[in-house]
C-alpha cells in the first residue's frame, strides 16, 4: 500500500497538469466500470497528486471511494481529514481523524491534523490537548513542538510560542520555519534586533525565499535602516517579481528617504499586479501633492476612491488639493462626503471650516469648528481658529470662551491674550483689557508694536500708560 506522508514518488505518471486532469477522467470511468481494486495503488498516487495541484474536490472523490471498499482504513480517514481541511470544511474534517484515531490511537500525525481543524474551529483549549497527545506518543518530534508554538501565535500569545519554536530548534538546528516564525513573534514583541537574526538565520537556510527577504526588510524599516531595508525589498522582487507588498513597502521606505520618482514607479508596479489596492494610488496622489502636483494628485485620489468609495483618508486628501487648487466646491464637497463616513474624526470637519472661513461664510466655518471641537475639545489650533472666527463675526462673549480655551490649552500663548484684550477694549472693559495686554507683552514684547499700529490712538493715551504702568 502506498505511504500517504511521502512526497509523491510516481511523478512520471500524472507529469503535468492536463496530463493529471486525463488521469482523473480515466480513473473515474475505471470506477465507473468496476475496476476500482486493480488500480488502488495508482488511486493513491493520484489523490496525493491531487492534493499536491490543489485540486482537494477530485481528491476527496476517490479517497471516498477507497473508504467505500477500506472502511477501516486510519490512513484514508487522515488523507480525507487532510483533503477536507484545505477546502475548509474543518468540521467534517474533524470528524474524519477522530474516526481515524479510533482506529489508530498511536499515530501523532492524526493528532497534530486533528489539532489543526480545531483550531481552525477555535477550539485552541482541544487543540492544545491534541498536539500534547501527538508529543506523548512522540516526544523527539520537533514538528509538534512547532504546531504548539503556532497555537500560541495565533492567540498572540507570543512568548509562550517563542518557547516552543526554540524548544523545535533545539531538536533540529536546522528547523528553518522556526527562526521564520521566531522573527513574526520578536516583532510583535518589539524585539526588533532579536527578530531581526532570527530573519537571517531562516534567510542563512532559505536564501531564495522572497517574504523572508520582505520580513527582513520590514525590520529593517522600523529600525530605521531605510536603505538596507530597500535592498531587502530588492532581493525579495528579484526573486518574485509579482511581491505586490515588497514594490509596495519598497515605495514607501524610497519616499520617506525623498526618492519620489523612484518611489512613484513602485507603487505603480504593485497597482498594476493588484488593480483592487487603493493604498498604492493613495501613496501616489500623496507624493504628488507633496510635490505640488494637484492634478495628478487628484487624479490619483479619485482613482483610489473609484477602488474604494468609503475611503475617508482619500476624500478628506483630495479635498485639500481642490482646496490648493482654487476649486472650492469640489473641496467642500469632499470635506462633507468625508464628514458623512467619519461622524467622529475631527479633521474633515476642521478642514471644512477653515474652508468656510476662507470662503467668508463664518457662520458656516463657526458651527464647523464647534463640531470638530465636539470630537477633540483640546486642540488648540480647532479652539485658537474658532475665536478668531467669533471675533470676526462680533460673537463678542463667545470668543472670549474660546480664547480663554486656547489660554487654558496653552499659558504661553500671547496672541488669544491680545486677542481677549482687543474685545476687552469693545467692551469697555478697560483693567480687563489692560490685563491681558500686560500678560501678552510679558510672553511676547513685539507685540507692543502691533498693538501700536492696531490702536495707536489708544496706545498714546495718558490713561492707557498710567494703567499699563508706563510713564
């Protein structure tokens, strides 16, 4: 009988995929016609040649067949488990290595399959039970000490799965997938430089694998190594010229050193090999209008929102550009339709009033700034822009509310007390007015001098010197 965990050793019988897809029609009309016991072996064959070419549905079939006439057979219950798994039928998989355990309680790899479909199921708890059990039956076996490190990976319970990896590579030096699952687990742990060797060692084993390439580059991206990760990116798309994140992250990591065009030319190749990716048009329209070219810019956006409507960040960026632009209606039109995606992100609306503002339209920019201050009531900036808007406007009492905002935000902050001072002055409310003047002159003495120009009339009065305390 053929051994279901060797690799497929009769390549030359089912040699390509049309050659295999021939195979399958011949050996369903020799079923069919009731020879299925003189070819048992070559159906064993070609179920692993099955599964090999990712054709699982005609795997299933004739290991189905097999069942019919091996019921009782724990190798055809683990092969149509395995099958089931990769079409992600996990529960009828399940069913099928419990069937197989009953019939074969010594054999580990039932247990560690058996363990894969429960947690594809997030059943980690029985998982965790299955690869022990798997372990018990076959304590040297590094593989299950690795499947137990995933477990904990997938549960971002990282320093219990390094542990496990380590422990793997304790009993194969040279268990490559484990330093590759070391340098996953040492980044989301922050340990960059740890991540960083585990890359290489895994790279030391697999020099020609692109996402260790990409991963290794990824590190060196976030330790600020920009060029070396550059060259990891690099080798990863010499390798595999269609890594749409490693063109992807390449372009980013060459416009962070300013290397625009460059950067420009990689977002567009991962665009071109993933037309679905909103991101990389996104990155483009951004470097654009970091150079200053609105109408690629806006192109780019709005080729990044025809790929996803909802994207709140490319509305709110292509707004700005109408903005530059001088098309103020498009402008408004994104800031609202970024407004209406994102009730709780102060920015659109922050952008809308300062829009509305330079449109002349204060009540507009006023109720704007409001909302925005309703989300981030903090910002000094939202607050500082509303009280000169309800200055503007002559909203007096309001606009004291806000600049004293602004003074509480930032006590260093001379321009909201000259700006208190002003309606102070409206209000007649002289020691006021002189109060605030002294605290802006204390902060910001050249200030004086616009004071000076603004009301030279009250600036050269006697009593404004003797309140002010000047001779």
């Amino acid at each position: 009988m053929a051994d279901f965990d060797s690799d497929f050793s009769n390549e030359s019988k089912f040699e390509g995929i049309n050659n295999l897809e021939e195979d399958i029609k011949r050996y369903k009309q020799l079923i069919d016609k009731g020879e299925l016991y003189n070819s048992l072996e070559a159906i064993e064959d070609l179920i692993n040649s099955c599964q090999e070419n990712e054709l699982f549905e005609d795997g299933i079939y004739f290991i189905e067949r097999l069942l019919e006439v091996s019921p009782y057979n724990s190798e055809y219950w683990l092969k149509k488990g395995i099958l089931l798994n990769n079409i992600f039928e996990s529960e009828p998989a399940l069913e099928c290595f419990e069937r197989a355990l009953s019939l074969n309680p010594a054999d580990p790899e039932i247990y560690i399959e058996k363990a894969s479909s429960e947690e594809d199921l997030g059943f980690f708890a029985q998982a965790k039970e299955s690869l022990l059990s798997a372990l018990k039956l076959d304590p040297a076996n590094p593989e299950t000490v690795f499947s137990l490190g995933l477990l904990y990976q997938r549960q971002d319970k990282f320093e219990e799965a390094i542990e496990y990896f380590n422990n793997a590579i304790k009993m194969d030096s040279e268990y490559d997938e484990a330093y590759y699952e070391l340098g996953f687990c040492y980044e989301n742990l922050n340990r960059l430089n740890d991540a960083l060797n585990a890359y290489d060692i895994f790279l030391s084993f697999q020099p020609y694998n692109p996402s260790g390439w990409y991963n290794k580059g990824v590190i060196l991206g976030k330790l600020n190594h920009l060029e070396k990760a550059i060259e990891c990116y690099d080798l990863a798309v010499s390798i595999n010229d269609e890594f749409t994140s490693a063109w992807f992250n390449k372009g980013n990591a060459l416009a962070d050193l300013g290397r625009y065009e460059q950067a420009v030319e990689c977002f567009k190749n991962a665009h071109e090999l993933d037309s679905t990716d909103e991101a990389s048009c996104f990155n483009i329209a951004n470097i654009y209008e970091e150079l200053g070219d609105m109408i690629n810019a806006i192109k780019y956006y709005t080729e990044a929102i025809k790929i996803n409507d909802e994207y709140y960040e490319a509305y709110l960026a292509r707004g700005f550009c109408y903005d530059s632009a001088g098309k103020f209606h498009l402008a408004l039109k994104d800031f609202n339709k970024a407004i209406t995606m994102s009730q709780d992100n102060a920015d659109a609306w922050f952008a809308k009033a300062d829009l509305e503002y330079s449109l002349g339209k204060l009540q507009e920019a006023a109720h704007s700034y409001k909302a925005a201050l309703k989300i981030e009531p903090d910002s000094y900036e939202i607050n500082f822009n509303l009280a000169e808007t309800l200055f503007e406007m002559g909203d007096w009492l309001q606009a004291l509310n806000a600049y004293d905002n602004c003074i509480n935000l930032n006590p260093a902050d001379a321009t909201s007390y000259y700006g208190k001072a002003k309606i102070n002055f409206i209000l007649s409310r002289t020691q006021e007015a002189v109060d605030c003047l002294k605290a802006a002159f204390i902060i910001n003495p050249a200030i004086r001098s616009e004071f000076a120009k603004e009301y030279p009339e009250i600036k050269s009065s006697k009593l404004f010197k003797k309140l002010l305390g000047e001779s």
